[in-house]
C-alpha cells in the first residue's frame, strides 16, 4: 500500500474515506493561502484531488501520502508527488499551523523523495512555490531542490525548483 515511515511520522496514501479529512484541511485558511491560491474549493474539487491520487498510485506508485505523527497518530498534514507535467512529478506539501516548527513537512518530503528516487527509479522531481511562502521555501531547501526559475502565473509570483536523483546519491 506504498507506506512510508520516518522516525516521527508514518505516511499512507490518501483514499476517499479521507475526503472530509482532507477537505477541512486544504480549507484551513493558513494551509489554502498558497496552496489553493486563498482560493476556498468545494468538497467535490477534494474528492477530485483525491480520486486523482489514487490514480496516480495506480500507474506511477506515488500520489498524496497523509502524514501522521506516530506519538498520537494524529493527522499533521500531507505530502507527495502528482504528475502535472510530461516531464517530472511535482512534489506538494502541507502541514497543519498546529504542527508547524516541528520539522515535519521536512521529514515528509525527504521520505517522499527517498521512495521515488531509491524504490521507483525517479531521476528529477521538481516543485513551485508562491514567492511569499518562506516556510515552504526554506523546506524545498533544507531537502536540496535548487531554485531554477521565477515566473509569474496568476499575476502572482512562483519559484520554481527542482532535484535530481543524482544530487541525494540514489542516482546512476
């Protein structure tokens, strides 16, 4: 079932009986602000996101892992990788404000990238970031991904990053 462990956190793909889960959670005011553009979406976009993540899982084995810390099992936010591009799966990533400072999405995203590289053969993920979003940022590079570009889209301001497989020593 593509579980992902760390020492404080256990991961396990999203599924549609997490729906109203995820969907209180994409609609936290601190989490949608970057994530959904502090766009409010509706249940129905959720499940879409969701059902998308399973498919995912399906035919590339990675998708949207939940994030659970292990000493109260207690949902701390998201992480994983969605295809939206031909070129390299996206890595996204949110933690609930209660959990922030912890060190978790860092955590995360470095057990996501882990699996993709060493289990699934990935060779380069990349991930876009809003300009403003500091925390998000300093992950992206605590974990290693450089900054390739600034663009804007939306006429707001995205940082584009990306890593390769080569660069965490998991590659050829």
């Amino acid at each position: 079932m593509n579980l992902l462990h760390t020492d404080r956190l256990h991961l396990r793909p999203c599924q549609l009986e997490d729906l109203d889960i995820l969907h209180n959670l994409w609609c936290d005011a601190d989490i949608r602000r970057f994530l959904f553009d502090d766009r409010q979406i509706s249940r129905e976009e959720a499940q879409s996101f969701i059902e998308a993540s399973i498919a995912s899982f399906r035919n590339h084995s990675y998708g949207i892992w939940l994030l659970f810390a292990q000493q109260n099992n207690q949902i701390a936010g998201f992480a994983g990788l969605l295809q939206f591009t031909e070129t390299a799966p996206s890595l996204i990533f949110g933690v609930r404000p209660q959990f922030w400072g912890r060190g978790y999405a860092t955590e995360a995203t470095l057990a996501v990238l882990d699996y993709a590289f060493a289990d699934l053969g990935i060779k380069y993920i990349v991930a876009d970031v809003d300009e403003p979003n500091d925390r998000s940022i300093r992950v992206l590079e605590k974990i290693g991904m450089s900054w390739t570009k600034r663009a804007i889209v939306n006429e707001k301001p995205l940082l584009y990053y990306e890593i390769y497989a080569a660069d965490r020593g998991n590659g050829e």
